[in-house]
C-alpha cells in the first residue's frame, strides 16, 4: 500500500487438520488454504488518461509484490515469506 492509497491487497491462510474421531492408525491430513484479496481500481472512470496511467503503474507494481509474496507462500523450502 502506498501512502496516497486506501486500497491493499491482502493474504489469508488457513490450516486445517482432519483426523479420525476413533483411536486408530490413519495419518492426520494437514491442508493449507491461501485466500487472495485483490485491491482494484474503481475509481478509473473519475480520472483523467495520465491519472488512470498512473494509478494503473501503482497497482501493477503492487501486485509484482503480491506474487513475491504468493510464490514464497506456496514454496516450503523458503522460511521467509516478504510481507511488506
């Protein structure tokens, strides 16, 4: 997010694990959820063609950031994911 804007993207990720309720020697299953929000850009019509140009680089570089984020998220031999 940048100090001229409101909007963010944002990563959620939720684990679940599922086991048998009885005693017995099934494996637990871990999963791994990730839930993407983008940010958008709904104010476009109001802008003029340099502001929108503008703005449009801004979001572009926000989500570069995001798949920085995405691909570390998803790579478990990276112990650092680059959150800004």
């Amino acid at each position: 997010m940048n100090e001229n804007s409101s909007r963010s993207h944002s990563v959620y990720t939720i684990y679940v694990e599922s086991k048998a309720r009885a005693e017995s020697t099934e494996k637990i299953i871990v999963s791994k959820l990730h839930l993407v929000d983008l940010a958008g850009n709904e104010r476009t019509k109001k802008l003029d063609k340099a502001s929108r140009m503008k703005e449009a680089n801004y979001i572009n570089k926000s989500l570069s950031f995001l798949e920085q984020v995405v691909v570390s998220s998803c790579d478990s031999k990276k112990d650092h994911v680059p959150y800004r």
